[in-house]
C-alpha cells in the first residue's frame, strides 16, 4: 500500500479471512481501489506443498501480461 | 480537538432498551453501558473540566474525534469525569506511531492497551495501585479502560471478527488499568524513570496481554526471586521471545520489599532478568528454530535470550500483600508511550 501510494505499482496479498481488515486500511489511507490478490487462509504453518498451492492460487488472480514465466 | 461529534436522534427508551438498541448496533464490549444523551454528555465535560490536547485520527477507521465522542464513549463506559483527562492521555499515547495502533488493534495476538497510571493523577482520580489493582471491584481502573476501549471500538471501529482479528482475545480487552504505588516503592516511579518531573501526572500506555502470576513464597533472597521471575518470563509462546517489544515486570510489595533490603536497583534487576531469561533450545521446536533463524534469532550454548535488551524490562511496584508478582508480556511489534496527563489533572 506504502509503495502505491509513492506512485509504484505493486499488489498487497492478503488472506480471506483479512480482507476486511486490508479494504479498511486502504479506504483510512485514502487508497479506496488498492489491488488485492486474496488466497485462502492461513499462510502460516503450511506444509511446501500446501503453501505451493497457495501461491498458484495467487498467480491465477495475475493479469497473464504480470505472471512469471513458465 | 477537531471533528464534529453526530448527534442521533433515538425514540425514547429505557436503560434496559437503550443497552438492547446499541448492542444491536455494535457501540459496545458486551456489557450494559450508560446511555449518552446531549445532557449526561454535557454534564460530564462540564464536570471533568479540561481535558487535554487534540487527538486522532482513530485508526483503523481513520476518524478524527470530537471531544464529544470521547466524553459520550466515557459515559458509556461509567468513567467518572475526574478520570477524564485521563483517558483522553491514554487515547493520545496509543495513537502515537511507536505504539503501532493498527497492529496491536487488528492483530490476531491477545494484545490490548493497558493504561499504567503515575502521579498526582492516581489520587485525584482514585486509580486502584493496591489489593487487586488488576482486578474488578475498583470504579476508575475498571471504567478508565473501559472507555478507551470503547473509543477504540466504537470511533475506530476495531469489532471481533471484522477489523479486531484476535484469534482469542483476552477478558483484559473489557478494561486494563492501574496506578503504580509509588508510596511503597523503593525505586523511582516508571514515569520518572522515563523523564518525567516527580509527581506530575503521567499515563504508559503497553501493548499488553493479560497478567500472568509469579507465586514465589519459597524464595528469600532478591536473587532468588529474579530467578522465579525470568523463569515465568522465558516461555516460547511469547512474542516477546523473538519480536522483541517490553515486558512489563508488575513487582508486589513485599517481593519489591525483599529485593530492595538486598541492594537491588532498577538497573540491575533489569540486566539479571534478562540474563536469567533463558529459553532452552530443547524446548523449541524444529520448525520454531527454522522460523527463528529466518529472522536471524540464533541460540547460544543451547539457549535462546529473550529478544530486547535489558532495557526492554518495565518494572513496576503495585498490588496488596501477598508473595506474587506479574509479568505481562506485550505484543513485541509495538513499544510503550508515556505521556503527560494535561487539562484538569496535569497538577492535580
């Protein structure tokens, strides 16, 4: 949110169980239509193989010109 | 203060409709409050008097409050007007940056402000440092946290479940405040320690957990007691172990009697706790380790410190007879913040 609001694009992800929180600090910070990637909660205290699932969730909300190459 | 209070109009009600009517909307922690009418609002400020410098905005909602909103959130709550500037003090300090508001607001940890009173304040508005200070029973204590919290929940809009994420909460969220005995201490009250004029009144604001006890009625020595007190204060599960942030080290008086008669200072029970404070490394588990050396936390000699210097260690002397003391741990991604109660009980 810091780095949009200095005028660089960059995405906040966040997980669903946080997005109220994370739309509530960008409507206080005036930054109403900040992007957000949500995934599915939790992050933390995943096996590799959940979290890889995690990060393809994010990558599928990507516009295709934003993912990383195959 | 800036911002302009919104006045509602409600049909008329009794106290038992008006605790239904704001439940229903959220104004509340759960337990009946007082309602806020133009008149008790009115009375209250007149009766409190002066009451301090401006504050907000109240995060997370960002909505910079009317000195209204306040005094009607303290009706609410049963906060006696001479406790007011009190507060409105406690609103000022956790809305500095260092204290990080949002986070400790919105945080899953069971964190919340307590307010630590110091001074002239304690008398004028008859904060609790004695028998139970951290406990019910006692007008200002219950009622002083109280309001702050309702600010906070009703102007910041910090709810369960929407914009306060606590995983589970603490029942010191309801209200958290006491005065330091600086009658009984031997040391320097906390304020005073922190650059404050003796006697001037000051509120510390910590991002804390509930109390945990330290029953210590085998110990003689100062020494040992300071070993009973880093043991309860070593514990993995605190986010003092590795985010750093202050432990709030509450001494009861007759521990504080026995550390003083063996010579202890401030300086020194800080540095031995901290060196005493140790986390067996066996203790930890493997994947606590790996999260722990992702953040550069590294054991020594099969030992994790506590993160945070021996500065980090508040200590405090308030509570009735007994061999207890308490040490609250704190949120670690916030720090302390004292300030001067102003208004009516700066000199009070």
């Amino acid at each position: 949110m810091e780095l949009e609001l200095r005028g660089v694009a960059a995405v906040t992800i966040v997980t669903d169980t946080f997005r109220p929180l994370a739309l509530a600090q960008a409507r206080s910070r005036g930054h109403a239509g900040l992007a957000l990637i949500v995934v599915s909660h939790p992050v933390g205290g995943l096996r590799p193989d959940e979290l890889a699932g995690r990060a393809a969730e994010a990558v599928a909300q990507l516009a295709p010109a934003q993912r990383p190459a195959e | 203060m800036s911002g302009s209070a919104q006045l509602l109009e409600l049909p008329e009600m009794n106290a038992g409709g008006w605790y239904e009517y704001a439940e229903e909307r959220g104004w509340g922690d759960g337990l009946p409050t007082l309602a806020p009418t133009v008149e008790s609002v009115d009375a209250y400020l007149a009766e409190a008097g002066p009451c301090g410098s401006a504050v907000g905005p109240v995060p997370p909602s960002g909505v910079i409050p009317d000195v209204r909103s306040l005094a009607a959130n303290a009706v609410m709550a049963g906060c006696p007007p001479a406790a007011f500037s009190i507060v409105v003090a406690a609103l000022r300090a956790v809305l500095a940056e260092e204290f990080n508001p949002v986070g400790v607001m919105a945080t899953t940890h069971p964190c919340t402000p307590l307010v630590l009173v110091s001074g002239a304040a304690r008398a004028a508005a008859e904060v609790n440092a004695r028998h139970n200070c951290l406990g019910q029973g006692w007008r200002a204590n219950a009622t002083i946290g109280r309001a702050l919290h309702l600010i906070l929940v009703n102007l910041g809009g910090s709810r369960p479940g929407n914009l306060d994420r606590a995983t589970h909460g603490s029942p010191a969220k309801y209200a958290y405040c006491f005065a330091e005995d600086e009658e009984t201490s031997p040391w320097p009250s906390l304020a005073v320690r922190r650059g404050f004029a003796p006697g001037g009144s000051v509120v510390t604001v910590f991002a804390a957990e509930g109390p945990h006890n330290v029953n210590d009625h085998g110990s003689t020595s100062g020494e040992e007691l300071l070993v009973t007190i880093a043991a309860v204060m070593a514990t993995p599960g605190s986010n003092n172990f590795y985010f750093g942030g202050e432990h709030l080290v509450v001494l009861g008086p007759e521990h504080a009697a026995t550390l003083a008669r063996d010579g202890w200072e401030v300086a020194r029970m800080q540095q031995k706790l901290h060196d005493l404070a140790r986390v067996p490394q066996a203790v930890v588990s493997a994947g606590k380790q790996a999260e722990l050396a992702a953040l550069a936390v590294e054991a020594a000699s099969g030992y994790y410190r506590m993160a945070g210097g021996p500065e980090s260690i508040q200590i405090v002397v308030a509570g009735g007879a007994g061999k207890h003391s308490a040490w609250v741990p704190t949120f670690g991604a916030s720090r302390c913040v004292s300030v001067a109660v102003e208004g009516s009980l700066a000199h009070a």
